[in-house]
C-alpha cells in the first residue's frame, strides 16, 4: 500500500510541475467569460437564406435542392442554374 502512495505522490508531482494545474482550471476561467458572451440568447438558431447555384442540372443536384427547400434552417432557397462567372467565384 505504501508504494501505491508513493506512485500517487509522484505522479501527482509530475503533474502538477508540467503544467497541469493549469490545464485543470482553465475551463474554470473560461466558464464566466462565456457565461457573459451567451447570456440572454435562447439557443435557437435564426433561419437564413441560402443561394444554390445548379452548374451541371442534374437528377441529383435538384433532388438535393427539393431537400435543402424542406430545411427549416433555411428560410429561402434561391436557385440559380448556369455558370457564374469568375467575379463570383473570388
């Protein structure tokens, strides 16, 4: 039992020598700093649109176009078909 003890004090040592302690309480200081940041939202996520852009127009690309529209997450889905030209794609 004894050795147990002192294997316990060593690496207890070693750990707290490399740094240790720190990485133990610096999600406690972390914690009110995002408490401060987060307070008062209530966790849902705002819709926001989105734009496709159907390159190729195919079976695929508008089957996943029709999902993306049933996303609620999405509050506009707005398809475009074409090429878009270099000044778009910067």
């Amino acid at each position: 039992m004894k050795g147990f003890f002192a294997a316990i004090w060593k690496d207890g040592k070693l750990f707290l020598r490399k740094g240790g302690l720190f990485i133990l309480l610096f999600p406690l200081l972390l914690f009110p700093l995002f408490a401060f940041f987060f307070q008062g939202q209530s966790g849902q996520m705002q819709a926001f649109p989105v734009m496709v852009i159907d390159e190729d127009q195919t079976i695929m690309s508008k089957t996943l176009i029709r999902e993306m529209e049933k996303v609620e997450l999405f509050s506009t889905v707005i398809k475009e078909e074409g090429e878009i030209g270099q000044e778009g794609r910067e």
